[in-house]
C-alpha cells in the first residue's frame, strides 16, 4: 500500500467520526426539544388542571330543558344517579331525561328512605308499611304489626326495622324476599331504650343505639352484633359494646361495610372493624350542630356561626376522621349534602353555593324559580337543576 492510499484511508475514518458525533450532537438536540416539549406538556397540563381546580363561576349555559309536573309537597333523593320523587301519595323515579323507570303508588303519613347503593327503602314512620326497591323497580312491600321508628336497608336489600309500640320496642331483621331473619325485644319499663339502628353493607353487621335510664340520668350503650361465624361464638351474636355517660348519640350510621359513625350530642365518633368494632377516632364539636350529612367516603359538619358575617360553618372528614375541608357559608340552608362527585352542594329554594371536597367554591347562584334538587351528571361541570315545573341540564359557565 502506498503512502497515498494510507492517507486517503486515514481521511475516511476522520469523515467517519466526525459524521457520527454530529449524528450524537443531532440526537442529543432531538432529544433536548422533545424533553422540553414534555415539559412544556407537563407545565400546561399543570396549568389547566389548577385553573379547573381554582376556577370559580356564577352562571351557566341551559343544554336541555325537560318540562314535568313536580309538586310542591314532593321530595326528591338522588338514586343511582337518577331522580327519585316521592310525596304521601306515591314514589316516581325517572331518569335525568324525565323519561319514567317505574312508580309507585301508596299512602303514608312521614314516607321517609334509606338507601344503601342499588337498594332504597321507602317507609312509613310511626305507620306500618315498607316498600324495598331498587332500580328496576319494586322487589317486596313489608307490613309490620308494630309502627315503625327506622330502618335501615344493605346492599343486597336485608332490611333492619326498629319498632315501637308504646313503651316495648322490637328489631327485626327480614330479607328481601321479606322473609324473617331474626328479631329481638326491649322494654321501656327495665330502663333501656333503642332510638337508632344500622345495618353493615353486607348485613353481616348490625348495631343498636340505647339510651339507658336506669341511672336515673340519661347514658349511651352501643351494641355491636355480628350475624356471622365470628358472632356466633358469642352470647347473643354481642362482639362489643361502647357506653358513654350523660350523652345522647341520636344517630348512627354504616358510611362503608366496615365503618360506623356515631352522631352525639357533643361529638362524633368512628368506630371501624370488618368483625369486632374498634373505636377509632373521636371529634369534640366546636360549637352547636346544625346538620350531619354522609356519603361512603365522607362525613359533613355544619356548625352554626355566632359571627355575623357566615351562617354556618361546613367542616369535613373522610371515613378515617381526617379533617380535609373546612368553609363558611351565607346561605340560610334547607338542604346539605354530597353530591354523586364528593361537592358539597348547599341550598334553599332560591340560593345554592357547590364547594369543591378541597373547600372551593366552584358555584353560587340565587334563581327566581324555585329550586328542588341538585345532580352532577357525571361530566366536567354539567349538572341538572331540578327546578319547579322543568328539569334544566346545565353546564357552568
């Protein structure tokens, strides 16, 4: 080989190397713009989210407009995210179309319900009569010897059913064909009283809320029973019992299969356990409570204001007794509670505010029609106004 081709081949590894750090240098500036494309992504992403998050509004935009013939003595429950209407006369639950699912016709003095995911019970308070439905319609009408105090129905429609017939008290437990499954009676005379029930998603739980007087004072025993293996090997299917001195707890509620919460006169207790209770956590109330309203995932406080400026002070917690919202509202209410999405929906007839579960106030509108009921429809901030004489689905603007 001579010396001039070994130059000539010496030229050609040069060229080589040189055209393969350019090709590294062209990769490392493809590689640069996409990163900083992703990161402007990102940053935009970002963006919009936060201005979705923070962004408030006090209009909207009419998509749909269904006339109906609601009545001013009805009321209206958001069920499986369709309208349930039910008044003295009857129930008529239709869809966000206003198209009719079912109805039923019956006559109670105080219809009231409980629900618990596709089944609801419509009862009678202080009559005799309970309508289990779920979503396609009637499954079973109960009729009860004794007047009805409460009920509360699971989630493969067992039905719990605490009555009262002058000073004696009764629980029974039935299926959803209404076969009975088990029942149990207090008397009023030995000084312990039943005022509330709950019955665990699965109904293999179920607790009972007395007031004892027998002191002479009036305290709080809570009973836990469990209806399966566990229970069994226990007196009575009893798996715990809470008492609380000088305390009324008026209410208490299964707010998920294994969570329980217990509404005092002076706080609100979480007691948790898949079979035997645990006391979990519990909350002093910081001033006089106006309304208590749940959902699985949440619980709500509204406390009364002494300040001029705010009417009521809305404080919530997730089914851990985690505080992760707190607000002031102006409207003097007639309703509260957790719309299909977590939001906080506050109105009357004439004024409602929607906060966000972070604590924003993502709406506030007073109308000149009067209002029955709010929905989220299930899609960015669409929602049905439930309004006299017209269904109206909106979106905020």
């Amino acid at each position: 080989m001579t010396m001039a081709e070994k130059a000539g081949f010496k030229t050609v590894e040069t060229d080589l190397e040189e055209l393969n750090e350019k090709i590294a240098q062209y990769r490392k500036k493809i590689l640069l713009r996409i990163l900083i494309g992703v990161a402007v992504a990102v940053v935009i992403g970002i963006g919009v989210f936060l201005f979705m998050k923070f962004r408030t509004y006090d209009s909207y935009v009419i998509k749909d407009t269904i006339e109906t013939g609601q009545e001013s003595s009805s009321m209206f429950y958001d069920f499986c995210d369709n309208i349930l209407e039910y008044s003295n006369d009857g129930a008529v639950y239709k869809d966000n179309k206003g198209n009719l699912i079912w109805n039923q016709a019956f006559e109670m003095t105080t219809p009231m319900v409980n629900q618990c995911q596709e089944y609801i019970a419509i009862y009678d308070k202080g009559g005799t009569e309970i309508f289990l439905m779920d979503t396609k319609g009637v499954k079973q009408e109960i009729k009860t010897s004794v007047p009805i105090k409460t009920v509360s129905v699971a989630s493969q429609g067992t039905i719990a059913v605490l009555m009262r017939e002058k000073v004696n008290y009764f629980i029974k437990l039935y299926d959803k064909k209404g076969k009975e499954l088990a029942n149990g009676e207090y008397y009023g005379n030995q000084g312990c009283i039943p005022i509330d029930i709950a019955l665990s998603y699965d109904a293999q739980k179920m607790a009972v809320d007395m007031v004892d007087i027998t002191s002479g004072k009036s305290d709080t025993n809570i009973t836990f029973y469990n209806f399966g293996s566990v229970g069994q090997n226990e007196i009575n299917n009893n798996v715990g019992s809470f008492s609380y001195d000088s305390t009324i707890v008026p209410n208490i509620r299964y707010i998920s299969n294994d969570t329980l919460v217990a509404v005092g006169d002076s706080s609100v207790m979480f007691f948790s356990g898949n079979q035997k209770p645990k006391l979990e956590k519990t909350i002093d109330f910081t001033s006089t409570v106006e309304s208590i309203f749940y959902n699985e995932k949440y619980i709500g406080i509204s406390y009364s204001n002494q300040d001029a400026d705010s009417t009521h002070r809305i404080v919530v917690y997730n089914n851990k007794g985690k505080k992760v919202m707190e607000h002031d509202t102006e409207i003097a209410y007639s309703s509260i509670e957790f719309l299909s999405n977590n939001q906080i929906c506050v109105h009357n007839n004439y004024e409602c505010e929607i906060y966000s579960i972070d604590g924003i106030r993502k709406f506030k509108y007073a109308f000149d029609t009067t209002l029955y009921k709010i929905l989220y429809e299930g899609n960015g901030n669409t929602y049905y106004f439930v309004l006299e004489g017209k269904t109206q689905k909106i979106k905020l603007s």
